[in-house]
C-alpha cells in the first residue's frame, strides 16, 4: 500500500497556516472536531511509573478494551464476553516532513471517568437514548525529542467499544499533514464478514459475504495493490457474538477503509482516503481523529438496536429545531428511472409544471408531506456526459420553461393539507460551482419557504472545485458536506444527500442531516440485470445502516414495470411495505408513479406509516436471511418482516406490545396466490384483534415479505375478529404406487388452515427416511390447497415415500414399486459433464459434454438442468440406439451465493458465485 503518494508533485512543504487551513476547506466554516478543554492540552497526572497496561470494561462487564505500551510501542486490545475478537493491534501516526509518531512513548498520565446519562434526540429510531461508558485517557510522550505527546481516549459500552487520537497544542507540534494513519485491526479469527469495496467515490456495492481472508480489491478507484473494505465492515464471530468495525463523528479527517496488512488474512489496518498530492489529512493541534467503533452484541439484532456511533458524536448544535419534520415524499423521479420522461428539457422532461401539479394533488390527498421534483431547473441538457463534466451549467434558482418553481411551490401551499417541495441539487461533480451558488439558492428556497433539500454529487471521476479535483471521501469533501450541512440548517433547510460521505452519527449533531445514500438504493434495480436481490435489504440493516438513516427509495408497487423497463424490482409488493419498518431513514420516499396506488387498500400502510420513531426492537434476524424489524411511534407499532430468495416461515411474538391491552392488527401478506416470478404483487390483507401473548406468523415467497400496524382497539373496534394462528390438518396424500426408474412423478398431500390468516407450514418429502423435496405450504386462513411434490427415484425396488415435518414427524406415507426402464426408452450414458468451482453474477457458465443411447430402441428424452433443486434448462435429445450427441447448458446466475448444480444423474456440483463488479453508469447515483 502506498503510504504517500506524491504522484502529482505538490510542494511538500507546510503551508503558510493561513493557506494551510483553507486547503482543507476547514477554516473559513468552523469545522472542526470537538476536544474537551481537558485534553485539548497534552496529559500529565503521573508522578511515578504508570503500569504499562491499562484496561476498562463496560458498566455490565461484557465489553473490555485494554491498553499497553511495549517497548514503547502503543497497542490496544478488544474482548467482548471474555472472547478476545481484537489482538493487541499498533496505534501511531505517519507524517509529511515529520518523523513518525509510533514508538519511543513514554505514558505521562492516565485518567479515568464514568458517564451514565440520558439524551433525547430531535427525531430518530428511540425517544430516548441512554449514554452509559467508562472512560480511559492515556498521555503519551515521546521519551526522546522533540518528546511530542499523543493522547488516546478508549470507550466501554455495554454495546461496544471505541477509541480516537487527540494530538494535543503543543509547542513543538503545530500544523501537520498525516500521511498513514497507523491502526491496526488484528482480529483474532477469519470471521463471516459482510463488506464493500474500498471506492473513494461510491459506495453504491452490494455486499459480498465472504470470511476476513477473502476480502479482495475489485474497485476501480482505491487501493489498487492491497485488499481492502470500506466500512462498516459487519463480522459474525462465532453464533454469540456479532461485530461491526466503523467510525463515528467523521469531523475534518478523511474517510477511513480498512486495508488487508500484508499477507496477514486476518490482520487489516486503517487505510485513509488521500488527497490529489497523496497527503491523508492537513490539520493543527489540537485536532482529534475519528471514533473507532467496534459496535459488538450477542444476535445480529443488537447492532442494529445498539446507540454506540450516535452517542460517540456530540450533542445537537441546532436552537431551534421546530422546523424539523421528519416524514415522507413523491417524486418525479422513478418516472425518469424507467423511462416514462426524461430529466432533459423537452418533449418528455418530466419536470413540467403540470406534472408536479398532478402529483401534489395526489400526496395532499394521502398526507405525504413533500414532492421532489429532478430535472427541474437549467443544466440538464445533453445527457449524462454533458452535465456531469465542465463547465458545469447547473443553475440553481432558474427553472427550465416547463417548469414554474414559484408556482408549484404556492400550488402545494394552497392545498389541504399543504403539500411542501424537496428541492433538488445535483452538482454533477461541479461542486466549485455548487459552492458559488449556494448561498442565493438557499436563501431564494428559505423565502419561498422549501425546508428540504435532495442533494447529488454524482462523478465517476472525483469533485471539482478551484481546478482541483477531489474524492469523495476524502478530507476536503468531509469538510464540505458538513459546510453545506450547517448552511443548510442556517436557512432551515433538512438535506437527503446522495453520492455522500458515509453516515457516521453526525444526525445527531446537525439532526437538519434526514438521510442519505451511500449504498445500493433501489434505483439499482433499473442498473444491473439481477438488480438488488432479496437479500440486500436484509444485510443492509446490519451493515451500512449502523453508521445511520439511508434513501433506499421503496414503496415501488408494479415491481415488474412491464410497460416500460427490461427489468424489475427483485422483491413482492408486501415487501415493499415491509421496507418502511425495516430500512430507517428520516425522509421516506413513496416511490412509484402515483397511478399505481390507486385504489390499492394496501397503500393504507404508507399512508400510516411514520418515518421517527420512540422505540425500535428487533424481533428475530439473521443477516442477508431474514429479518423482523417492529418501531413505535406513540402507541402504535409497526412491523417489517422480509426473506431472501427462500419461502419462509418466521414466527413473531408480540411481547413488545403493551401487557393485556388489545390491538387491532393490520396484516398485509404475501397473498396466498403470491409468487415471486409470476405473481408478485398479490397481497393479502387480515385485520384481527391481538395481544401481546400472541405470536403472528409471517408466511413469505421468494422475495416476500409481510407487514403489520398494529394500534390499541378502541371503541367498535373490539368487536373485530380475534386471531386464530394457522393450524393445520392433513388429508389424501397420494403418489403411484409404481413408477419407472428415472422418471419424474408428483407426490401430493391436502392441507386444510384452520386458522384465519394465510399461514406457511414447511413440509417435507422423505424417501427411506432422507429428504429430497421441501415445500412452504402457504394455505389462506380457513382454506384449503393440494401441495405438489415433484419426485426422481432412480434405484429400482420398494421405497417408503413420505410427506412431513421430520423424519420422525411424518404426516403420511405410501410404498412405491420403482421398475426398470424398459427398451423403448432405452438408456442414456453421459460422459464429459462438469461444472466450474466458481462464477459470476449475469455471465453464463457452461456445462457440455456427450450423451450417448446405450438402448436397443430410439429414446427421446429431456434433460433437466436443476440449481438447488429447480430446473433452469432444458434440452432434447433424440437419439438411435448407439448414437451419441454433444449437448451444452448454459446458465447464468442472478445473485451472489453457494449453490448445488446437478444434471440428471450426474453431480450435485457445488458452485460459488460472487456478484461482479458493477460500473457505476447509472444517470443519477
């Protein structure tokens, strides 16, 4: 890894102070990262020798974090219910023009505090959050001059853990420029690991699963040389212990990644996101890093619950915060994505004044608080690489002739209720000109009273500003997104920005900071064939959404677009429900064209539901799997459940809910009709009275989901129908009593719900006693369905078929006479078939070779290729006795994953894939 790559030959020399603040875009706006008065100055309390290690452990004893200093080397070490996850890992710092500060410390002093007090947030996911650690401050002095000090501050949570550098004013330490930041991240196993590319300019990956040692460099703009993540890298230690690695109050420093430490598989150390001359970070003491988080729990639930990154930022800068509305919006926007109109002036721009018209009448009449209009003002013009390439023609307050912002704006104002407009700024990479504009735009959005704001800064290629172009993750655009976040709140103005830094908890500082991107929102569904599979939005709550709030953009209802796109969204309409519960984001888009809500009873859920919440749990989850998500907000709970590309049954017991009280539950289901190829936006709707001792089921498809508002039965309301949990009963399985060897037959069984809401029972169907087909029989409330149990037996004599829940559950069971295949079909030998070890995402692999008639007779037979079970292709083959043919499969998968590929007889074949890597080409990120 390069630690400073001067590539572009910058003078290396410190700047004049003046000049030298000013480059990293901090001086002239006040940012700058908060240091207590008692460590703005270097620490010395020790009179004698201090002992060499120093540790804390969390208020309840699960959490410890210990220091040491050997040899005069720093390290820290990380432990998490009496398992080491963390080996003792350096601490240090590498600089421009300076040596090293790493080694040869002495400890000056150490102090310790403990804090346990209760904030409450401007909005969030809790109405309260409580602040609770134990404090370690270790002074560090170098033994020989220029005998510089370093300060460390460690944190223990009962959530986790984190520690940040304070370099303090000092006399013989004054401007600096770091050039490696020298952390180490020792973990003590090859843990699952959920991870993105290092790119220093979008996030926007889906998640590879993969242990630590196979965390690989696939991005075009990072490091080139070393493997490497950025964060939050989310890791499953063991089935008791969860982690995820971040950073917190990300404040005038770069953006950090963690980078593979030489061939080491299980050691990473922090990776900066540098400037155009190499340099990390330009800064004066005293200046502190970033929080190192390691947010740590028992279930992958308790990540998600955990405060660790929100309490590590400072309390809200922000007076008057009435402004503040959290809540949700329409847009003109999906319409553009799919084709429908263009953001471009011109016949089919999207942005008229007409059109936003339309579209407000339809939010006032829903309650949806605000419309985002794209395309609307000049700059558009000449596609993609027109606008996102000097001169950079945005304007900021002119409207295209379509479009009459003033007058949309008092449209939405005269409605009841008012309708209010997200305003939208796409940069397109001109950030320079973005900055020139800034202050008459938001002063002209202020006047016209708009108090939310849609920011882009979609490039491929880094950010201009003065000639000079920057990453995005770099220092200089961390001091710009936060520059333009307090400009924001100074004009009362909350921001949705995509093409962002990473969340890092400043939400609570700046809470005007609703939301962002910075990840694959669904809009990828319209860039790459297999778009964002079930699974991303069941990793996302455990990865990307620990640093905070993210636009996914949901509520799309005609998942398949049909009348305009070649692709579709990867998920059933009840998921897309079940997405407001489950992905957290302060501005929720309501997101498809408003003629496909209409007259749909389901849009109910959206219209309810809120977007700030009092409490969150969650109920059950395993990552990229499934997930039940239940937020409150006053007395009303709402609850999300998804799936991956597996039916599935979850159980969720509703003990979160008030002791005795009855609530009247809205359950929106995948309808028992429901399928994800062919049927997906069937949705079944039960309203039932519940308490909370009841357990409700979540019966899911492929791509499903469920959810459910549930508010406390009042009046009339009592009178409606309890809930009865799917039971089942069973009658009539069948199967013929003989079959030919090989040749496919269909065993089948009645299953009746006793119940009153849809319900799934995992059957399975056993030969002697092993399982070779299951099935999610999803049966509507009081109805009944024949369950289909497609069935091979190649061994020719007797076998028990059976159909049930276990091999010692069996519900029903017949004997089969299974006979040889007779002449006439005669027999098929196949040779060369084989399958590769590994593939990519949307590129066919192959799988060839001869199939020869070893019969006496002409046999016509199909051959079926089956992934996990599921036949993808087929072939003819019509063949003379002694004649053989060359026959090739072709196959290509859809998401990332491990899975089982068999032909016929032959295999099954195991085979990874591992999901490409993706341009980012999209119009808008």
């Amino acid at each position: 890894m390069q630690r400073d790559n001067n590539k572009h030959g910058i003078e290396s020399n410190l700047l004049p102070r003046r000049d030298f603040l000013a480059a990293a875009g901090a001086a002239t706006v006040g940012i700058s990262p908060t240091i207590t008065e008692a460590n703005r100055t270097p620490v010395a309390t020790a009179t004698t020798d201090v002992e060499s290690t120093q540790g804390i452990t969390s208020p309840n004893g699960t959490v410890r974090v210990t220091f040491e200093l050997r040899d005069g080397q720093p390290r820290y070490s990380l432990s998490f219910e009496g398992a080491t996850l963390v080996e003792p890992s350096p601490l240090g710092f590498e600089f421009r023009d300076a040596d090293s500060l790493d080694d040869g410390f002495e400890i000056a002093g150490v102090r310790r505090r403990e804090e346990n007090t209760t904030w409450e947030p401007v909005w969030g996911e809790t109405a309260e959050v409580r602040n609770r650690y134990r404090e370690l401050v270790v002074g560090l002095v170098e033994s020989a001059s220029p005998s510089r000090s370093l300060t460390l501050i460690f944190r223990a949570y009962d959530d986790g853990a984190a520690f940040r550098y304070v370099l303090p004013e000092q006399e013989n330490f004054g401007d600096f420029i770091i050039t490696d930041e020298k952390t180490g991240f020792r973990f003590a196993g090859d843990y699952t690991s959920w991870w993105t590319p290092d790119n220093w300019e979008n996030y926007e990956y889906l998640y590879e699963e993969t242990p630590l040692s196979e965390i690989s460099t696939s991005s075009s703009v990072g490091l080139s040389d070393v493997d490497a993540a950025n964060t939050p890298v989310t890791m499953k230690v063991d089935d008791e212990r969860y982690m995820c690695v971040h950073e917190a109050a990300l404040t005038d420093y770069a953006a950090m990644t963690l980078a593979r430490d030489g061939d080491h598989a299980t050691r990473f150390e922090s990776a900066l996101v540098p400037w155009p001359d190499g340099a990390k970070v330009k800064a004066e003491t005293p200046h502190a890093s970033p929080w190192r988080t390691f947010t740590l729990g028992s279930t992958p639930g308790d990540l998600v619950e955990s405060k660790l990154v929100l309490n590590l930022n400072e309390p809200n800068e922000i007076e008057d915060t009435s402004w503040i509305d959290p809540g949700k919006y329409v847009g003109i926007w999906w319409e553009i994505h799919i084709g429908k109109s263009t953001w471009a002036s011109g016949p089919d721009v999207g942005a008229t004044t007409a059109n936003a018209k339309r579209y407000i009448d339809f939010a006032s009449e829903h309650g949806i608080e605000s419309l985002l209009v794209e395309g609307w003002n000049v700059g558009w013009d000449g596609g993609f690489d027109a606008w996102s390439n000097p001169p950079y023609l945005f304007d900021f307050t002119e409207s295209i002739a379509q479009y009459d912002l003033e007058e949309v704006v008092e449209y939405g104002r005269s409605k009841d209720p008012s309708v209010g407009i997200t305003i939208h700024n796409e940069t397109g990479g001109g950030v320079g000109n973005y900055i020139e504009q800034l202050e008459e735009a938001y002063q002209y959005y202020e006047e016209l009273g708009i108090h939310s704001a849609k920011l882009g800064y979609v490039s491929e290629d880094g950010l201009l500003i003065d000639g000079t172009v920057y990453h995005h993750h770099g220092q200089r655009m961390v001091n710009h997104y936060r520059w333009v976040t307090k400009k924001a709140a100074e004009h009362e103005i909350m921001l949705d920005v995509h093409e962002p830094i990473k969340p890092t908890g400043v939400r609570r500082t700046w809470p005007n900071l609703l939301t962002r991107e910075g990840a694959s929102g669904l809009e990828y569904e319209n860039f790459r064939p297999q778009g964002n599979p079930p699974s991303h939005t069941l990793v996302l709550p455990f990865t990307r959404l620990i640093g905070g709030p993210f636009d996914y953009t949901p509520g799309i209802f005609d998942v398949t677009y049909e009348e305009y796109g070649e692709t579709r969204v990867h998920s059933t309409r009840a998921r897309q429900l079940a997405l407001y519960p489950i992905i957290f984001s302060g501005l929720q888009m309501v997101a498809d064209l408003p003629e496909k809500y209409d007259d749909l009873t389901e849009f109910e859920f959206i219209e309810n539901v809120p977007a700030t919440w009092d409490e969150t749990t969650v109920v059950q989850g395993k990552i990229g799997r499934y997930l039940t998500i239940a937020r409150r907000k006053g007395e009303e709970w709402y609850v999300g459940s998804g799936t991956d590309d597996r039916p599935r049954r979850l159980n969720v017991p509703l003990d979160f809910l008030d002791d005795g009280r009855p609530y009247v539950a809205t359950i929106y289901s995948d309808g028992e009709d429901a399928d994800f190829e062919t049927n997906p936006t069937s949705v079944a709707i039960d309203e039932v009275i519940v308490t909370s001792e009841e357990t409700l089921v979540a019966s899911m498809v492929e791509g499903g989901g469920q959810a459910i508002r549930l508010r406390p039965a009042k009046g009339e309301q009592r009178a409606i129908r309890r809930y009865e949990p799917p039971t089942y009963s069973h009658d009539t399985f069948t199967i013929q009593d003989e079959v030919t060897a090989s040749d496919p037959v269909v065993a089948t069984i009645e299953a009746t719900n006793e119940g009153n809401v849809v319900g799934g029972e995992e059957l399975h169907l056993f030969v002697d006693g092993e399982p070779v087909e299951t099935r999610l029989a999803r049966v509507p409330g009081g109805g009944e369905e024949q369950i289909d149990f497609p069935v091979t037996v190649t061994e020719v004599g007797e076998h028990e078929v059976a159909v049930g829940h276990a091999p010692g559950d069996v519900i029903a069971s017949e004997t089969v006479e299974v006979t040889p295949k007779s002449a006439e079909f005669g027999w098929l030998a196949f040779d060369g078939f084989d399958a590769p070890e590994t593939a990519t995402t949307g590129e066919p692999i192959e799988i060839a070779g001869t199939v020869t008639n070893t019969g006496g007779d002409e046999t016509i037979q199909i051959l079926k290729l089956t992934v996990d079970g599921r036949v993808v292709a087929t072939k003819k083959v019509d063949l003379e006795p002694d004649e053989g043919a060359t026959v090739t499969f072709e196959h290509a998968f859809e998401s990332g994953g491990t899975f089982e590929l068999a032909l016929e007889g032959l295999g099954p074949w195991s085979i990874t894939v591992t999901p490409g890597s993706e341009e980012f080409d999209s119009e808008l990120g």
